[in-house]
C-alpha cells in the first residue's frame, strides 16, 4: 500500500496497521503517537489504513491524544480496583475532576486508606509493565445491557436501553469489561506516569495533562471548590439523577416538570442564602461576582439583585466589561491576538476612581461600552449610593484584588461561580465542566451574536487560556461559591445544539470536536424549552428569560 504521512508518502505491506505505521515514523514525534485521523476520520491504531490513505497522527502532546491516555489510565484504575478487591466492592465511582486528577469513592466495608491504595497503584504498575492489550469489541446494543446488569453496572445498563444505535462498542482489558465514551490507547503500556493519592474519604487519580504530557504534575486543589462539587452532587441524588441513564428515565416516564421545578428551587434557595450572607456582614458595599466563561453570571447577578431588593437593600447592577479600554489598545497575548480577557484590557485607574467616588458618597456618570464602535460612551446614567445602597459588579476579574485595589477589603464579598456538571454518562464515564460550558457558549454566541458553532468552537482554546491565567488562581479568595449548573440543561439544549454542531463542515479543523460532541448528546433523551422557568439561568443562553441582560 501507499500511505501518506504529513505529506510524506510510505510503501508498506499490505494489512499493515496504523500501530505499525505509526512505529515508522515515531522519532519525528516529541511525544508518543496514540491516535490517527485518516481520510479526515479519526481511528485507532489498531485499524488498517486503505491504499492510497491519508494519515495524519495525533499524540499525547495534542488535546484529542491526552484525553485518550486520560481515559485508558482511568479505565486501567477500575482494573485494577475491580480485580483487587473482588466481591469486595460494591461500586466504584469516578465523579468529577480535582486540580488535574480525577476523583473516584469505592463502596466497599475495606478500608480506603494508604495501604489500599497503595495496593490498587502497584497492581495497576503490574499491568502497565505487561503492555496488556485494551481490546474493542462490537456487541448488538442488547447485548451490552445484558452484559453490564450481569456485572451489576446497571447505570450502564439504564444509558444503553434508550439508544437507537443497534451495536456498541464495548472494551475488555484483562478479563475487565467496561464502556468507554471515546478512543483507547492500544495498550496498558503506553500508561507510564500516573499516581493516586487519598483525598476526602476517595482517591485521586493524578494523570500528564496537555500542558506536560511526559510529567505527573503536583496535587493542588481547592477545598472550596470540591465542596461546592460535592454539595451538587448531593442535590442531583435528591432528584433521583446520579447519571445519565436516571435523566432519561424521568424524561421517559413524564416526570421532567418536576425535577426542573426542584432543581430551580435548589439554586434559588442557594442565592437567597448568598444574599443573607451579605445582608449579614456589616459595611459591605460592592459585591463581586467572577467566574469562567458561560457560567451565567449576568443571570446569577439579577436573580441575586431580586434577593438583596428582598431584605431591604437597593442593589445597582455593574458589569466591568463597560469598563473595557478602546478596542485598538487592547493589549496582545502570546499569538500576537487581541488578549479581551486581560486585566489589562480593563481600565483600571477609571474603574478604581469611579467605585472610590460611589464609596464617599459622591455622584458619578457610569460609561457603557460599545461593542461594535470598540468604545466607551456616556449615556447621562449617574448613580450616587444611599444608605442602604448595594453594588453588584460582575467581571471575570472581580476576585482579582488587583482590580478594585483602591476599595477597602471589608466593604467587598466576593463569590465564584462556575458551572460544575453535577451529571455524569454512567459512573465510569464523567462529564467535563468545561463541555459544560462550551455547549451553553455555542448556543449563545449563535442565538445573540451570531456565530456559528465552527467559530466558537474554533475560540475556545483561547477561553480556556484566559480562564487558566485571570480566573481559576483567584478562586479561592471567594467568600461564596455558587454552582450554577443544572441537571437537566444538556437535554434542554440538545435540540437546539445539534443543528449547530451538523454545520460544522468535514475537512474543519472543528470538525472532530463537533462531532465528539455529537455522540455526546445522543445519550440524551431532549426535553421541551417549555418548562424552564423564565428566571432560570439556562434562559440566559437560550433566551426568553425576563431580565434584561
């Protein structure tokens, strides 16, 4: 056959796979193959290109190749949990991220200290050391449900019943079988640099990121964060939805106007606390609101000005982005793009004059900012804070102190929102906060500013940047954390995401990532925008809320 390898053509024999091509060719590679794309289609290494095929690989040191070594190690875990520990255990429960591990509990009457884990980290060394094959199988649909109730994985076996798809994908490793939502490594020794460390009564799985494929980086984590993680999860469970499969349930059997009602009254009984909070601490005039992209809070900020308006104060809504410098000084990062999600694209000596003036009581005109001019304009909105007066200000920066460095630390309250996924496909299969997010993002970039999918999708790398540097090392300076997301909100969205993400055309650097999230809302069962309450913050993507954003 004829390959074609980055532009490089290569003879080989016949039913040569992708592995042993990819063996070829490794040393030009900084980091270890793991994934192919060929003729525009991702595949594994252990297909068998066509004659003539274009081949294009994919590594650790890319996005598509780190969440493949991710998800092998973590299957790898179960592994090695499941063969360990036998009868044993009960479950086992991969939950949610923590810094850049993942976090599992075990239900098991052994207990889950040092010598345990120290236990399931040597056997998973053993197994590493084998290079033992992860082998993909197709089974009828049917079949797989049959096989995981069998194994007593029933939330597996509740995902596959409502799939449409006749066959599935299932993969063994070692006499372990489990389901997997995305590609495997060929092998268990491709897995070379993991630790697990016990955290909050479980255990962190520590893994390479794309940051620094070859490097198991340190275990940082914020205990605020992992709470407010754990609070959500709880409030999931009191609506009987722990995975996919419970949703779809609910969805099936006419139950979805309730658990949306509950889930609504779960976070608004939590703003309302928020508010008491700060109607309980004496001098605070400007509560600050941050958190990453698409987390909702323009729509938090109202809602939390409805709850403040109720105990007596007089809540002004800011947002800093009115104080952006013109667009043509925006400063430029590292590609040499405009960085908008810069400290420095705000201007700082104005922001700080203004709220110092507000604090001494004295009258000021409060610019808007003009997105299409680039600009600042004064429209004759002046404001003046009364006794009982409040200042609700919402920017990405607002727990940076370097922001509002010229406003005392007690006349400030600080809250972090974010949406943190309280769902996960199956109790082996998480769902990222972050896809969280973006698909919220691809919905209202298209429905308020019209991009397409492709576009956002396409920006997104930027974001997440932007998060990691301005938002997340400020995080735990938070007085109050609120968790914004919402159990029901991916079948909400699916109707109208999906449309958007068929757009994305095939040879798009995009395309791949369209489609990864695709597959993943086919789990989904949809659910009419009809019930969704007016204030509720999946509105602010959506639309139709009642407040002006």
């Amino acid at each position: 056959m004829k390959i074609t390898v980055n532009e490089s053509t290569y003879t080989v024999p016949e039913e040569t796979t992708l592995f042993e091509l990819a063996e070829t060719v490794q040393e030009e590679y900084a980091y270890p193959i793991v994934l192919a794309e060929v003729d525009g289609r991702l595949r594994e290494l252990t297909n068998t290109p066509c004659d003539e095929s274009q081949v294009r690989f994919f590594t650790t040191g890319d996005p598509l190749g780190i969440q493949i070594l991710r998800r092998s190690c973590s299957m790898l875990f179960f592994r090695a949990v499941y063969g360990l520990l036998g009868d044993e255990l009960r479950r086992a429960v991969l939950h949610f991220s923590v810094g850049k591990g993942y976090y599992y509990t075990l239900d098991t009457d052994i207990p889950v200290d040092e010598d345990l884990i120290a236990s399931i980290e040597n056997e998973m060394h053993r197994l590493t050391d084998l290079a033992i094959p992860f082998r993909k199988r197709t089974v009828r649909t049917a079949e797989a449900c049959e096989i995981f109730r069998k194994a007593g994985m029933l939330d597996k076996e509740k995902l596959f019943r409502t799939r449409l798809v006749s066959r599935t994908n299932i993969y063994d490793l070692d006499g372990y079988t489990d389901y997997n939502y995305g590609f495997m490594v060929p092998d268990t020794g491709y897995i070379k640099d993991y630790r697990l460390l016990p955290y909050e009564g479980g255990i962190v799985l520590m893994m390479p990121d794309v940051s620094e494929p070859s490097t198991v980086p340190e275990f940082a984590t914020s205990n605020k964060l992992f709470n407010t993680q754990v609070m959500g999860e709880a409030w999931a469970e009191k609506i009987g939805i722990g995975c996919v499969g419970d949703l779809n349930d609910l969805v099936i059997n006419g139950d979805t106007r309730q658990m949306i009602l509950i889930s609504e009254a779960l976070q608004e009984a939590r703003i309302s606390r928020i508010a008491q909070n700060i109607f309980n601490r004496q001098g605070v005039k400007f509560v600050m609101i941050a958190g990453p992209s698409s987390s909702g809070k323009t729509t938090f900020s109202q809602r939390l000005c409805t709850q403040l308006s109720a105990l007596g104060l007089v809540p002004h809504y800011i947002g800093v982005d009115n104080y952006f410098i013109p667009r043509a000084d925006c400063p430029l990062d590292e590609f040499g793009n405009k960085d908008f999600e810069s400290l420095r694209a705000i201007d700082l000596p104005l922001f700080n004059r203004d709220m110092s003036s507000l604090l001494e009581g004295e009258e000021i005109e409060l610019p808007t900012y003009d997105f299409i001019t680039g600009c600042r304009v004064y429209n004759g909105e002046r404001l003046r804070l009364s006794e009982g007066d409040i200042l609700v200000i919402e920017g990405i920066h607002c727990l940076n102190e370097e922001l509002s460095a010229s406003l005392p630390s007690e006349s400030k309250f600080r809250i972090y929102i974010s949406a943190l996924t309280q769902l996960n496909i199956d109790e082996h299969n998480r769902i990222s906060s972050t896809d969280g997010r973006l698909l919220r993002r691809i919905v209202r970039d298209y429905r308020t500013r019209g991009y397409s999918a492709e576009n956002t999708l396409a920006m997104w790398d930027s974001v997440k940047r932007g998060e990691e540097s301005y938002i997340f090392p400020f995080q735990e300076y938070a007085d109050e954390f609120f968790n914004s997301a919402l159990p029901y909100e991916t079948a909400v969205m699916k109707q109208y995401l999906m449309p958007l993400l068929f757009r994305v055309p095939e040879g798009s650097p995009q395309f791949h990532e369209a489609r990864r999230l695709l597959k993943f809302l086919d789990y989904f069962i949809g659910i009419p925008l009809d019930d969704v309450p007016q204030n509720s913050i999946l509105r602010e993507f959506l639309g139709g809320g009642c407040f002006r954003l």
